[in-house]
C-alpha cells in the first residue's frame, strides 16, 4: 500500500511540473564558458542610474530570459528597470527594479536554460 501512495505522490508531482504555469526552465545551466552572455562575471547591486559591464550582462540576461529588446549599452535606465521590474514578476520574485543576489540568480538560470524567453 505504501508503494501506491509513493507513486501516487511522484505522479501528482510529475503533472504538477508539467503544468508550470511560470514556465521555469525544467534544467539547470551553470554559468561559465558557455553562458549566453560575457560582458563580466561580476553581479553587484544594480539600480536606475548604474552604469557598466554589469549592467550590460543584466540587460543581456533580460534579452535572452524575457525578449526584453533592450540596448546592451551599459546605462540602467528606466527601460532597463521596467524589464528587470517585468521579469521579477513573471519569475515570481520580489518586484522592486533592482537586480540583487535573488534577481542575478534567476536571470542567470533564465538566460541560459534552453527554450528562452519565457515571459
């Protein structure tokens, strides 16, 4: 009897996964040589106002997760906020503009996982 209820609850997972309706990427890719993008591996707190390579790589990141069109120019922007302020909401993260240690690691993950974009 315990084996049915274990492969009930495997099942009910299963179907639960493939009806994700955030759309999650289902695999994780690291970053590394073969991240999607290479402006710097550095993830510092980015707001309106930040300029660099960081900010390029976010605004990669959020091309590649979300089709944000976005200019990799460096300047965070308020075009460059409302697409960080978009994907917070679709990857289901607190939604405030900023691209912190929660934000940079969603992106990465989003950004590199097959199937991209997904918002």
């Amino acid at each position: 009897m315990a084996a049915s209820v274990g492969t009930s609850a495997t099942a009910a997972v299963t179907s639960s996964q493939d009806a994700n309706p955030l759309n999650r990427p289902a695999t994780l890719v690291a970053e590394g040589p073969d991240d999607v993008c290479n402006y710097t591996d550095r993830r510092p707190s980015l707001h309106l106002g930040s300029s660099g390579s960081a900010v390029q790589q976010a605004q990669c990141y959020l091309n590649q997760a979300i089709g944000a069109d976005l200019d990799e120019d460096g300047d965070f922007g308020r075009l460059t906020q409302s697409a960080t302020e978009d994907f917070q909401q679709c990857a289901d993260i607190i939604v405030d503009g900023r691209i912190g240690a929660q934000t940079w690691s969603f992106l990465s993950f989003w950004a590199n996982a097959p199937d991209t974009p997904f918002c």
